[in-house]
C-alpha cells in the first residue's frame, strides 16, 4: 500500500442523507480534484429518515479506513452521542477514529483538504478544528 493509499478517512454524519451527501460532494469537489482523500456520508435513518444510524456511521467508517485513521465530523446533538457511544464500545468502529469536535461545513472542506494533501490525522483533525475560527465579516 502507497503513502497516498494510506490517507486519513473522513466520515460525515448529519441527521439528513442529503445534508451528509451533499457536504461530502463540496468537500471532495473543493479539495482541488485529482487523488481526493476517501470521504462518506453517514446521513439519516436506514430507512431515509431524518436522524442518526450507529449502523451507518459503523459502515461508512470501515469504507474509508485505509489505516491512517478516520477523522468523523457530526452535525448535531444526537450525532455526536451516537459517534461517542461507538467509540465508547471499542469495536464498531476502526482503531484510529477520532470525533472531531468542529463546524460541519467549514472543518468537512479543511479535514478533506488536509487528508487529500496526505497528512497524518492529527493534522487533520487540527485543520477541521481550526476552521471555528473562520471569520465571515
């Protein structure tokens, strides 16, 4: 496996598919094209519904593990309390899964960035965090 096969994985969990699909597509789409770093979309209920899966955050996470770790992003109150009870478990989700604790958004373009660019996922996570920081004025 290639340095650039072993990038950090981001995983976006949002109470809506579309809303999760959507970011995935912007963040991929602003990452400057070419070798993106793997990003899935973790967004309602199994069943299309408008809330949070443990399954499909579980499912989404071990597809974009390549070994350097997953960084998840959350939307919301309940996303977080279902990613933290998955890591809480210890097996549901890959070893070096980290919650980051940043803006949907603003930190699912600077973690897919950052990944696609190849560093570790402490950078990743820094850079996701970071965007708090973003001024809009």
């Amino acid at each position: 496996m290639t340095a650039a096969d072993r990038r950090v994985g981001i995983v976006l969990v949002s109470h809506s598919r579309e809303v999760a699909e959507s970011v995935a597509r912007l963040a991929a789409g602003l990452s400057g094209g070419g070798d993106t770093a793997p990003v899935a979309a973790a967004g309602g209920t199994p069943d299309g519904g408008l809330g949070t899966s443990s399954d499909l955050v579980s499912a989404a996470a071990a597809s974009v593990d390549r070994g350097a770790g997953v960084a998840v992003l959350v939307d919301l109150g309940s996303a977080v309390l279902t990613v933290k009870a998955l890591l809480a478990e210890g097996d549901e989700l890959p070893e070096a899964t980290r919650l980051v604790d940043a803006p949907f958004v603003e930190g699912a373009v600077a973690a897919v960035v950052t990944a696609s660019a190849g560093a570790d996922l402490d950078a990743v996570v820094a850079a996701a965090s970071e965007a708090y920081a973003y001024r809009k004025e």
